[in-house]
C-alpha cells in the first residue's frame, strides 16, 4: 500500500489546485488525436501510446531533471522497486481490463461501474491507510456526501454516453462476465494514484532535502519505474493481438507518419497529466492524496465530454440524451465543489 505523503501544502495552496485542473484537462484531452488518425488501428496506437507515454517520455525527463539518477536507482532496496513495479502491473492490467468492460457491457454500464469505483476507492482508501478519515466531523461527511454526488453524476454521464453511443448490452453469460470484469478492473483503476504515492514516499528520505514544502525531483525517477511497468503490460497486450491478427505491416502502411505524429502528441498530453497532477497532489499534502484524485477524476469526464460537443459528437442525438450528459456534468461540478469544501481529518 502506498506509504504517508508529507503533511504539509506547500505555500502555495492555489497553485496545487489549478495544477489538479490543468492535469484533468490534460488528461481529458489527450485521445482527441485519436479522432484524426488515418492509418493505424487501435492496437498500433496504443502500444506506441504505451511505449512512449508510460516509458520513453517518462524516462527521458527523468534523466534530464535527476542528475544522480543512477545512483538513486542503485540506492533504493529492490523490494521497494519491486513493489513500485507490482503497482505498475496492476494499473496496466486495471487499463486493459476497461477496454474489455465497456466492449462486453457497452459504454453505459462499463463506463460508470470502473470510475465509479475508481472515484470512491481512490479517494478513501489513501485516508484510511493514513488515518486521516475519522468519520467524526461535518467536513468528513461533507467530502463522503461529495463522493456520492459524484458517483451520480459518473452515472449520468455514463448513461448520456450509452445511449449515444451504438454499443448494445450484454446479456446473460456475457452480461456476468462483463460485471466481474468491470468490478475488478474498477478496483484496479485507482492504481495510478496508489502508485503515484507510493513512489512518492519510496524516495522521500533519499538524496537531496528539499526546502519547506517544495518538490523533490528525484521522485520523476520513482513515477518512471511504476509506468514502466505500466507500458510493459499494455504494450505486450497490443502487440499480442497485432501478431495474432497478422497486421504488423499496418506500422509502416502509407500514412502511417501522420498517425506517429497524432499518437506523439496523444502521449506528450497523458504524461504531462499525470505528472502535473501527481506533483500538484504532491504540494497539497495529506488534502491531495484523497480530494485531489476525485477532482481529478471527475475533470477528465467534463474535458471528454467539453471535446465530445466540440468535436459534433453528440449533433443528431435526442435532446434528453444531450441534457442528461448536461445535467451529469453539472452534478460533478457540485460534487467537486463539495469534496473541496470538506477536510477529512481536518
């Protein structure tokens, strides 16, 4: 489980937060490349996304900004790599498991039962093992009433999603198959912020100490072994089903160099969400390891949503099905303002 973040905001609680907006934005933004490639199917993009997203950029900003970064690495006991990699392999395999709901359960069902999850499980669970959920003041239950007012509006937007989109729903057997695989990939979605956090407190005593409240660098490093760890699974998933279906020569079919640049761009947008967010979750103490990953979270469905409109997505649809996505946005809102009003252990 991930390990105690420092308490203490930084001096700058403001600018944590906005880092918290900039990264859901980011985050919500990064597959609109998605809409433009000619080539490429879907597992060509995505293994390249993963190499590149979870482990050339990470990597290479890493070394750039970590000067001793070897020595780091030589300095850390394995099992704490080995632990940061095992959250790697269970956000990678909670990434492909998604896919997988939403393709046996349709977008609806899939989509609000893992974020569902991932909303509640990812903000409780870092307070709990922190101790900083007590459960006895108004501001803890205002943030739980947060969470569920949230959930609802996942749910809402969810549904705007499923009957916008063409996907039908399972029944029987696959109906099942596909619950169980929501469920256990929903629980695996957070896994990103439990990473993130745990890589944070491996390399919290090492190497340089920073001023009051500032960043330490060193902890890039930490985040570029745990998405490693990450590309490994999906990448080698993607370039499964590619040798399976005999289309590696799709790589380098004509065309094929705008759908790099397109899947470059995609990649530069999810990492920089990802460290945005994990330094700004960072700056908030204790207050982002639980309320920074909801927000979060909620932020990249109103930017996919926001996109969705932008981009005619959602031109010809009934005028309930708009309203109600309408109207789910406008709860996560509420529920975003509310999880920020509350101080679970405050």
């Amino acid at each position: 489980m991930p390990g105690p973040v420092p308490g203490g905001a930084t001096r700058n609680p403001m600018l944590n937060w906005a880092g918290i907006i900039l990264a859901g934005l980011l985050n919500g933004s990064f597959a609109v490349p998605l809409k433009t490639t000619r080539t490429w199917k879907f597992d060509h993009i995505w293994m390249v996304h993963s190499l590149l997203a979870m482990g050339l950029l990470p990597w290479g900003f890493a070394i750039a900004v970590v000067p001793e970064w070897s020595n780091i690495l030589g300095s850390v006991p394995t099992n704490g790599w080995l632990g940061l990699m095992g959250w790697g392999v269970l956000f990678g395999i909670g990434s492909l498991l998604y896919g997988v709901a939403v393709d046996l359960l349709g977008m609806a069902l899939g989509f609000a039962i893992q974020l569902g999850l991932s909303i509640v499980l990812g903000a409780l669970l870092p307070l709990i093992w922190t101790g900083e959920l007590s459960v006895r003041t108004w501001e803890d239950w205002l943030f739980l009433l947060g969470l569920a007012v949230m959930v609802a509006g996942v749910i809402l937007c969810a549904q705007a999603g499923g009957s916008k989109s063409a996907t039908p729903g399972a029944s029987g057997g696959r109906f099942r198959k596909g619950i169980i695989i929501a469920i256990i990939g929903g629980i695996l979605a957070p896994t990103l912020n439990f990473g993130i956090q745990y890589g944070t407190s491996l390399l919290a005593s090492l190497g340089e100490t920073p001023a009051s409240g500032s960043f330490p660098t060193r902890t890039y490093l930490a985040w570029a072994v745990f998405l490693s760890a990450a590309a490994v699974i999906q990448a080698g998933a993607c370039l499964a089903r590619i040798l399976k279906g005999k289309q590696t020569n799709t790589f380098l079919a004509p065309g094929a160099g705008r759908d790099v640049l397109q899947v470059i761009v995609m990649s530069s947008l999810w990492i920089s969400s990802v460290f945005v967010y994990g330094r700004s979750a960072f700056g908030l103490g204790r207050l982002g390891i639980g309320i920074g990953w909801p927000i979060f979270v909620a932020l990249i469905i109103l930017a996919s949503n926001a996109w969705g409109v932008i981009l005619g997505e959602w031109r010809g649809v009934p005028r309930g099905t708009f309203r109600r996505m309408l109207l789910g946005s406008a709860v996560l809102l509420l529920a975003a303002f509310l999880i920020g009003q509350g101080n679970p252990g405050g």
